[in-house]
C-alpha cells in the first residue's frame, strides 16, 4: 500500500540526528589518537581491533535514533494513499468538436465512441478532461470526475449545428492542464481540422506552453458539399401586390452536377425545381418572388438535396417574416410623382401619408405626433421651421428621406449640419442624362433588384443632380462619372437617406420607371425606426431581446412548433436568451401568451459548410510558447492524486509514530540504566 | 619567578621562548642569554690577531698606523693582522615529519628547537667571522636547498629566512639529506646536523661514515622530545606514526618497559656510532634549556681549533 507525508518537509529535521553523531565521532577522533614519533619502538604493540568511529553501544545509540524518527515521522503527518490515488502521469484533455462540420460523414459520432472508449480503459495514471467545441466551449467531464458519470454524460452528447472556436477550445483546455497533477500535459483534438476555423483566429499571442497537441489525420483535403446559407426574404409592394422576395446562397463544392431546390412557405411548396450546378460559380444566389398576405406571419424553409453531400446538416435554411404594419409618411413635396406614389390609392395598407402643409409647419412643429418617415425636398429648407422639423426627426431616430432638388446658401448650411458639403449642381444637356453605374445591391433597398422582375435600375436616367460629399455618410448610387447620387447618412440614430436629385422630371426618370415605387417602399421600410435587434441567429447564438417599452412581461418564451424551450426573465425591459442548437423558426411570446410577438430563424453558419481541411495548421505553431533548448520538457515530478485533507486526517498513524517513539525512548531509558547498574 | 640576582641563563623560561614572535628573536635571546653566563667572552680569543709590521708606504690608510711605535721609534709602521678561522660551518636540518612532534613539556616542536639553535650558532659563527652555509631538504618534493656558506653579514638574514621557512611536512628523508649533504659539500667542513634520528636505516648510518670518510668534522644535534626519552603516557591511547601514519593500541603500563628498552638500545647504538666515527652527539631535549647544546658546541669548537 504506498506510503506519503503531509507534511515532508519536516523529514528535514532528520538532519539533527547527524549532527549529535557527528559531533561524538569527532571528539573521540581528536581525543584518543597520539600522534608520535618513535613509533617505530611500538611496533610490537596490537593494532587496534576496531574503528576509532566505531560507536560504543550500538543498541542504545540505535533505539536514540529510532525514537527521534519515530517522532520526525509523525510530525510529518503519514498516511496510506488509496488505491485512487495513484502518480498522475499525464494530463490529457480531449476536445470533441461538435460543430456541424464535424458532423460530415458521422466524424462527429466516431470520436464520441473514441473518447468515450479512452475513458472506459484508461489507465489510472492518467488524467482525463472532456471539453466539448461548441459556440461557447464547456467542460463536459472534468479531471477527477467518476469515469461512470463522464460516460453517461459523453453517451448524452448529440451532434450540433453550432459553429465553434478553436481557439477558445484551446484555451480553455491549457487552463484546465494549468492545473492538472500529470508530469505530462497533452491536448487532443477530436475534430475535423477545418481549415477556416485554424486561419480566422491565428493571429493570437502563443500561450500553449509544454503542452503536447495531437491533431487528427485527415483523410482528404476537402469533402463534397451542397448546402444553403444566408436566407434574406422581405416584402415588396408592386401595384396592389404584396409580394415576397427571397433570396438564398447555394453553395456546392465536389462532383455534383445536380440539386433539387425546394422552397416551402406557410406550409406550402413556393418552389420545386432542380438547378444545374455545372459550370456555375461555386456560390449560386437563388431568388424567388411570390405573393402573400401583408398581415400574417410568414414562415418558411429551403432545402437541396444531391450528390455526392457529405454534410447533411447544412442543406436546410429558415427563415420568417413579419406582417406589414402600416407606416405614417409626413410628405412635404411638391413632386407630384411622389405625392402619387404616396397616395392611399397606391400605397394603401403600407404607408400613411400625411402631406404637410408649408405654412402650417408651426402647427406640426407644435404637435407631438411624429411620422415614422420624413419624406422631404430641400427647396422647403430654405423655412426654418421646415429645418427644425427636419432635425426634429434625424435626432428623434425617425426616417428621413431628403430630396436634393434645389441649393441655396441657407440650405447648404443645413446640408452641412447633416453631414453633407454641396458642390455645384450639374446639369447634362438633353439627350445625354447619366444613368445609375453601381448600386449597392446588398444593401436592403437595393436587394431586391437583382432580380430583374422588378426592372432594371440601369435604366434610371439622372440629368440634373447636386454634387454631394458625404462625409459622414455612404453613397449607394454612383452615377456614370463616379458622382454620389444616393447617400445613407451616419451622423444620426435616425436613418437619413439623402437623394442627389428631386424627383421629378426636370431631375429624373425614375419616377415613372418601373423600380420607383419598389423602390420607394423598400426605402421607407428601411427608413422607418423598427427593432434593431436581429432576427436571425446562428444555433447557440445568445440574443438580448429588447421588449417594447411600458409592457409588463415577467419572462420571454421561446417556442417551436411543438413545445416551450426557453423561459427567459425580463429584467429591466430586456430578457436574454439563448437559440435553441437546431436549426428551424422560434417564436417568441410574452409569459403564458400564446400571441407571437416575433419570430426568430436560427440558421448554421456558412462557414461551416466548407469542407476544407489543413493537415499542420500554422496557427497552432503560433499559439505555442517557443521555450529555449532544453527546457521544453516539463520537470515537475509525478504528482499524487488528490486526496481529501479530511481523508488525510482521519487516519491516525502519526499517533502510532509518536508512541512508537516514546516506547523506544523508554526502552532506551532503561539499557542505560542496567548499563550503569552493571559498571557500578 | 626570576630574580635580580640571577644571572641571564638562570632565567630561562621555556615559555617565554616559545612566546616570542620570529626565529631571530629567538636566535638573540638563546645567545646572549647564553653569553652573559660565560665567565671569558667568547669574542676574546677569536678576534683578529695581530701579526707584524711592515714599513709605512704612501696610499696606505693610516689608521693602521702604530703611533705608539712611531713615538718610541719614530719610525712609521703599518701594522698587519691575521684571520684567526677560515672554518666554513654548515647547518643541516631534517624536516622529516617526525621532527614536527611537541610533547606536552616542551617549549616547542623538535624542528622548532632545530631550528632556534640552528639560528643562534649562525648568529654566533658570523660574529666570529666564521662562514656559515645551510643544507635542507624542502617542499613537498623534499629538493635539496643549499646556501653557500659565507662571512658577509647578510648571511644571517638569508639563513634566517631560509630556516623559517622550513616545515616538517616530509617522510623518512634522513639519508638522501646526508647523501645530498655528501654530494654538495666538497671541501673539509664543520656540519652542525639538527635531527631525532629516528629514521631506522643502515643507510644512514652509512652517511655518517661517508661524511668521516671525506674529512667532514660532524656535530649531532639529536633532537629528542622529553615523552620520546621517557614514555610518560598512563591513559590506553591509539598511537599513530607521524610519517607512516601506522597504528598501534598502546597500553603504557605495559609498554613502557619495552619502550624504553628498545629505545635506549637505539641510543646505545648511535652514541657508539659516533664515538667510532669521532663526531660529536649532543641530545636537546626540547623541554630544557638548549644552552647546554651551545656550551657543548663551544668546547668543541675550541677543540676544532
């Protein structure tokens, strides 16, 4: 049974048992030798028999010293080591990933079989830590934990769509060996090596030190993939249509040539169709237009299905929509394309519109009532009320959409105060209107318009414009000559989006091109203050939702289809909540509410779809500490496992040592004393 | 306690010796200590002696001159003396490790008392005039030193500095010492040799004859201490030999005869060694007073004469 101390250190005081000989041995060496001359004259005297150092009486000096180990022995405090706590030779700690593109040809179930096959036979001088690679890595089995447990807990583990970061698995696994017992300290990762995961966070300072890494062999360099990401669907106002357009990201890497694309919305099949994956471009944008009701919520999935696909997990995509929730536009025009456009008979169920009077701009100024968007040209700037209104709004954060018709010294200094230096107005001749050159096509207005269903915004002529410098603003229309023509302000919590031109003929043809009216929804949508908090999320994500204010809710519940998942507190109008590792739509509703207040779509990340792997990933010689020759290898001696300091204390065998200490000091007591008795 | 009526040879203190600081201390205190006590100065009957005269020439210095001559004759005289010794005198030591013993009597080690009488007779042979040289054995590697015996009066200094620095560090070395003794000495000398001769070797005694035999006049210095002569131990002890290092339990009451015997027998032989040889044995003990070593050396000098 092995043998340990408490307290070693006090074996130090073994030491004062040499000095006592030591000193005894000395004197008798100066004490009892002659050192002499005519020794030549002895010559017939006996050597002598024994030792000068020789000790006169063995026994007692032996019980003396006995007594005084005894005594040392118990103040070092013994104790029996169980038979779980064996020397630790290593430390190891396994990091599992669970990220979606482990899951690609069940990698992700086979090194649970592996972990869980190294804890079942480990040895027992080795330690074992599990940490599962997830969005926010944790510690499913930790050193010392009882190896049924971890293998209950690592049998519940269930692959997960989540994407994960190398890096902070490998943190958290050095500081989880920064306090381990093993004289060696290993890592080893269970994973798929991907190569987006090791290159994003390379650039980190090194901090693995004398920790042995062992990564997984890859196989292959990249694996076949189909997968959908990125779901964007809004909606359009065409004539008297409420239309849907959805876009999503078609990705396909390997040998497949075709995909089967079905898009469901509200139960109902939209799209079912298979797209030729041959000679198209790695990344393919699937779009699709189809009419719903403005007022209900919309819910809806893509998949694709083909072959080869090693990862399953990433062919589907979610997504949801809210109803349409009538806007109030405060118009103060004169265009009357805009005044149509904005009138009940087009935008009726959409926007509102309040057209503003010049001369009553006191009134409205006097009023409390704010429209969600300002629409208003720039010739009514040159009325300071018409400026005020205008700031009103930008510093309120309502929208505000400002048409550059006209510039005057007045209206420059409030073109100034928003961010804005005018530059001249330039005026083409007839005939030779610049058109549009670039629109930001990923910006939200301008999204929909890749698809050609909605016109062409090529078309759109410019021939009278204001120069604009935006310097707190980003421009979204270039024209022909690199001219900013649309600009979105930065300057203010409200959303400004600032026109080059007024909307009329003298200016444009936009007005009566067919983009104009998608156009100009599409704009007030984004003009108008909504919920900044996203709507979309990946699988784990953590959200803070922000409830409406002056409501009185005690928790936040988010549901699926079926069941309640989440009940998160509300706490000072917030409540926080994790998305549910699945992908699919969530709604969310208010304490035992059933009404849907939003609706949430968890998607995987689009990296994760890409199978690509490094074999030695850089980034790890990176995050390793280079330490001088020689000193690479760790020198701490093989620790003992632990055992509790009350387990310790319990067991009594320093009181066996101080009384088998005391007893050879009696014994000792009474030889000397018969020893005196005897030479009296 | 001394007292003012006794003379300077009455007052010796063995301890007072060992407390002085520095062999030339010593040298003067043995000497003059020991001079006082003679009746006749020694200086007298070794001065330089007159011998003749010759006729005055100029250039001669006239301090020489004999007026009380030119006042009874009036003629101008130089007078001329006579070295009175050309003897060339050589002290030779033994720096065997058994020289380093001191019992508990003495004032000193044997090679301390060697080596203070050593320094008192150069002292007292370069007052006389007489040309003092040193044989030793040194160092570890026990290499022959010799200084060239001389009259200048820095002699005494180098044989001074030459005798404080010998150390009884070597083993038996008592017959190369006479071998090189032998080998460097080349005319007739007087050889003052300071050892206890306890190194038990024909090869010595061998020596002894070879310095007769090349018209060498020898005195031996045996230098003994009182516990080696007399065996005074009572307590069992473990003796060790200072030069082999070997061991022996001696039990002194029981040894003590045998000791004694064995070591008067060794005396006998050497005594009658040098009466067969002619030299002269004088033991110092190293507890008494070394003037009776000095008084021998002066008779025997007068003999030499």
């Amino acid at each position: 049974m092995p043998f340990s101390f408490l307290n070693p250190w006090f074996w130090l005081g073994a030491l004062v048992v040499a000095a006592p000989i030591w000193l005894h041995l000395r004197r008798k060496r100066e004490t009892n030798v002659v050192e002499f001359a005519a020794l030549r004259f002895l010559d017939d005297q006996p050597e002598p028999r024994r030792s000068p150092l020789r000790l006169r009486d063995v026994v007692l000096f032996a019980l003396r010293v006995l007594a005084l180990l005894l005594v040392l022995a118990a103040f070092a405090w013994p104790y029996l080591r169980g038979a779980d706590t064996a020397p630790i030779k290593e430390s190891r700690v396994y990091i599992l990933d669970n990220t979606l593109s482990h899951q690609a040809n069940d990698g992700f179930t086979r090194d649970r079989d592996r972990v869980l096959s190294e804890v079942s036979k480990g040895a027992s001088d080795i330690q074992m830590a599990v940490i599962e690679l997830t969005s926010a890595p944790r510690v499913v089995v930790s050193f010392g934990e009882n190896r049924e447990a971890a293998k209950q807990k690592l049998k519940a583990l269930e692959p997960s769509f989540q994407r994960g970061s190398y890096l902070a698995a490998f943190r958290q696994a050095n500081s989880l060996l920064g306090n381990s017992l093993g004289e060696q300290k290993r890592i080893i990762l269970l994973g798929d090596n991907q190569e987006n995961q090791w290159t994003e966070q390379a650039d980190t300072p090194a901090f693995l030190r004398n920790v042995q890494v062992d990564l997984p062999k890859i196989t292959a360099l990249a694996l076949p993939n189909l997968s959908l990401s990125e779901p964007r669907v809004q909606r359009i106002f065409l004539g008297d249509k409420s239309l849907v357009n959805f876009t999503v990201k078609l990705s396909h890497a390997g040998e497949a040539k075709t995909a089967d694309i079905v898009l469901r919305a509200n139960e109902q099949v939209i799209f079912n169709r298979a797209v030729e994956l041959e000679n198209q471009p790695e990344t393919i944008l699937l779009q699709a237009q189809w009419e719903a009701d403005p007022a209900t919520w919309l819910r809806g999935e893509a998949t694709v299905d083909g072959t080869p696909d090693a990862l399953a997990g990433d062919n589907r995509v979610f997504f949801s929509l809210a109803p349409v929730i009538e806007g109030k536009v405060a118009l103060l025009a004169q265009s009357p394309y805009l005044r149509l456009a904005l009138s009940p008979e087009v935008m009726r169920g959409q926007w509102a519109t309040r057209v503003l009077e010049p001369t009553k701009l006191a009134a409205e100024l006097a009023g409390t009532e704010d429209a969600d968007v300002l629409v208003v040209e720039s010739n009514y700037l040159q009325s300071g009320d018409a400026r005020k209104l205008l700031w009103r709004y930008v510093t309120n954060g309502r929208g505000v959409v400002l048409l550059v018709n006209r510039v005057t010294p007045s209206i420059s200094g409030c073109l100034r105060e928003l961010g804005f230096e005018a530059e001249g107005t330039v005026s083409t001749e007839k005939g030779s209107a610049e058109r549009f050159q670039f629109v930001y096509s990923n910006h939200p207005i301008f999204h929909p318009f890749l698809s050609p269903d909605y016109g062409s915004l090529m078309d759109v002529k410019v021939s009278k414009y204001v120069q604009l410098k935006g310097s707190q603003a980003m421009p979204l229309i270039f024209s022909e000559k690199g001219a900013g023509l649309f600009f979105q302000g930065t300057k203010f919590p409200g959303k400004l989006f600032v026109a080059a031109f007024g909307l009329d003929r003298e200016h444009t043809s936009w007005p009566i091109d067919q983009t104009f009216i998608p156009f100009l929804d599409l704009t007030l949508q984004t003009a108008r203050a909504e919920d900044p908090a996203p709507t979309t999320f990946e699988p784990g994500e953590i959200s803070k939702i922000q409830l409406p204010a002056g409501l009185a809710v005690r928790e936040a519940v988010l549901r699926d289809e079926r069941r309640v998942l989440i009940r998160a507190p509300v706490e000072q109008g917030r409540a926080q909540v994790r998305m549910p590792d699945k992908p699919g739509v969530y709604t969310l509703s208010y304490d035992d509410g059933t009404q849907v207040e939003k609706m949430f779509s968890v998607n995987p990340s689009p990296k994760e779809s890409r199978l690509t792997y490094v074999d030695a990933p850089e980034a790890l010689k990176m995050w390793r500490v280079n330490l001088p020759p020689g000193t690479g290898k760790p020198g701490a001696p093989a620790a003992w496992g632990k055992m509790s300091l009350s387990g310790i204390l319990q067991q009594r065998w320093w009181w066996w040592m101080v009384m088998g200490g005391l007893a050879a000091l009696m014994l000792e007591m009474a030889l000397a004393d018969a020893k005196v008795r005897q030479a009296r | 306690m001394p007292t003012a009526t006794q003379t300077l040879s009455e007052r010796f203190d063995p301890k007072m010796l060992a407390a002085l600081e520095g062999l030339d201390f010593k040298a003067r205190y043995v000497m003059e200590g020991f001079l006082s006590g003679l009746h006749d100065s020694p200086f007298h009957g070794f001065s330089v002696e007159f011998s003749d005269y010759r006729n005055y020439q100029p250039g001669d210095d006239l301090r020489h001159l004999d007026w009380r001559l030119y006042a009874r004759s009036d003629r101008l005289c130089i007078k001329r003396y006579m070295q009175e010794t050309n003897a060339r005198f050589y002290i030779v030591c033994d720096t065997s490790a058994s020289m380093r013993y001191q019992g508990g009597a003495a004032w000193g080690s044997k090679l301390e008392c060697a080596k203070v009488l050593a320094a008192a007779l150069t002292w007292f042979l370069l007052k006389q005039n007489d040309a003092a040289g040193m044989v030793t054995l040194s160092g570890e590697r026990e290499v022959p030193e010799f200084i060239r015996p001389s009259q200048r009066p820095n002699q005494f200094g180098l044989m001074l500095r030459q005798l404080e620095s010998l150390r009884a560090t070597g083993g038996a070395c008592l017959s190369r010492l006479l071998q090189d003794t032998i080998r460097l000495l080349h005319r007739r000398s007087v050889i003052l040799f300071f050892s206890d001769l306890l190194e038990p070797s024909d090869d010595v005694a061998m020596g002894f004859k070879q310095l007769r035999f090349h018209g060498h006049e020898v005195i031996i210095f045996q230098v003994l201490d009182r516990d080696e002569t007399e065996f005074p131990f009572t307590e069992s002890r473990l003796f060790e030999d200072l030069e082999t290092g070997e061991r022996r339990m001696v039990t002194p009451a029981a040894a003590r005869e045998s000791y004694l015997a064995r070591f008067n027998a060794f005396m006998d032989a050497h005594r009658e060694l040098f009466r067969s040889l002619e030299m002269t044995h004088c033991v110092v003990r190293t507890d008494e007073n070394p003037w009776r070593a000095l008084a021998l050396f002066l008779e025997e000098r007068k003999r030499l004469k």
